[in-house]
C-alpha cells in the first residue's frame, strides 16, 4: 500500500464521524469507546481501526516519519477498513478532488461507506444478545465515564446509555456521526456485559440530509478494572480480545 496516497487524502479533509459510546460536542468530555484514541500519529494501541480511525491515525503523522508511521495506521486496521481507506482515497486521487463540490459529486459513496465504519466501535465484539434483567451494579461502577467521544451513564438498576458523536469539518463541509443506544449492564466477578436493546446511528454528510439507521440488540463483553489516575480521577478500563484496553474517566 503507497502511504502517500494515504496522506494525499487526509490532506483533503475529507474524514469525519465514527462510533457506538458515548460522548457529545462541547458539554461532554472527550472520550473513545473505539479500539483506541486514532489521533496519536501511529501510537494507537488498537489493532482492528476502522476507516476513519486510520485516517485520523495517519494525520497525525510527522513529515520526517510518513511513510512508515502511515503505514503502521493502516496496518491497525482491519481488512475491511484498509479496503475501505484504498478506495476512497483511489477515488480522491483519480477525480483530484480539492473541494466539497468534487467530494460529494464524485466520492460521495466511497467517503459514506468509510463514515459508515464509524458504528464498527459500537458493534466490536458484538455477540448475539441474551436475556438480560435489570441488576444491582457496584456502587464504584455507577455514573458517567468519557473517553474521547464516547460516553456510557450506568444507573443502579444496570440501565446503560451509550453515546458517541463524530464530527469534522472541511472547506465548509461539515460531517457528523452520532450513535445513542441503550440497554442493561450486567457484572459478575471482573466481567462487564453491555446488552445492547436499542439504538441509533444517525449520519449527516456535508451537511445534507440526516441518514438513520437502527441498531440491533446485541450483547458486548468485557473484562473491567476501576483505579484512579494520576491526577486522582476515577477511572474505569474496559478490554476486550476486539478492542483491547480503553480507559474512561469519571464525568
């Protein structure tokens, strides 16, 4: 894979929205139920990245570093992702897209599929949903956790809230993915299950009409630890074989 054709298309601007967690603009803190922060020029820990989280990934790379730091973020991704990264940025290239006109005329399907792949963060170790009863949750799990561009809100009973909103702008171009889903938490001993009920995935592209789409149930499992950090914050770390370990802080 030509890393520069990577960059060629993060340099366009073209990249926005991802997801499945929690988090909004402005009033929540950042936060990333994702495989891992993308933004990190390469030092993403996650191994299955999806299209934009490869993008965003390679924008952060150094000039003296480009090539092999790029390559590493799309190496991070999984197969679908990496095809999903060629095409676009393939298309980007071929049409010499410079502006919002060209990008929506002439790429407007391969950037959409890529934006699509913001949900893989929510459907990551997704598995069949099981009948879940509302349950009593540890005291220290309760309340809302960030990460990035996530957030999960846990109540007593085991009622979850998930929210994650993606969003970029270019040349007047301005892109949104926002995923809100809701369910029941369950917890025995080190083991964290999300079960999914519902939910939502609601895309705006370039600013043209909102596209939403249902999710399904589904059950997401995880080993969690709670600690604090070094500013003393409450912190609570998620890992999964899928998504390896994502730390969230208390809101």
């Amino acid at each position: 894979m030509d890393s520069r054709m990577i960059f060629t298309g993060l340099l366009l601007g073209v990249v926005a929205c991802t997801v499945g967690g929690s988090a909004s603009e402005g009033s929540v803190t950042p936060g990333v139920d994702s495989q891992a922060d993308a933004g990190s020029g390469g030092e993403t820990t996650a191994s299955t990245l999806s299209c934009v989280d490869i993008l965003t990934c390679a924008s952060e790379c150094p000039d003296a570093d480009l090539d092999a730091c790029a390559d590493d973020c799309l190496e991070r991704g999984s197969r679908p992702a990496q095809d999903a990264v060629l095409t676009l940025v393939s298309c980007l290239q071929s049409e010499a897209c410079e502006d919002e006109a060209c990008i929506r005329e002439k790429c407007g399907t391969e950037l959409g599929a890529c934006l699509e792949q913001a949900t893989s963060t929510v459907d990551s170790g997704e598995s069949p949903p099981t009948t879940a009863e509302p349950s009593e949750l540890p005291g220290a799990l309760l309340g809302i956790w960030d990460k990035s561009t996530i957030r999960y809100e846990f109540e007593a009973n085991g009622a979850t809230t998930l929210i994650a909103i993606f969003s970029n702008s270019y040349s007047g171009c301005q892109s949104r993915t926002e995923v809100y889903s809701t369910g029941v938490t369950t917890v025995t001993g080190d083991q964290l299950v999300y079960h999914r009920l519902e939910g939502t995935v609601t895309s705006v592209l370039c600013g043209g009409s909102p596209k939403v789409s249902p999710l399904t149930a589904a059950d997401f499992t995880y080993t969690y630890e709670l600690g604090t950090n070094e500013n003393g914050t409450a912190t609570l770390t998620l890992t999964s074989p899928e998504t390896g370990s994502n730390t969230y802080v208390k809101y």
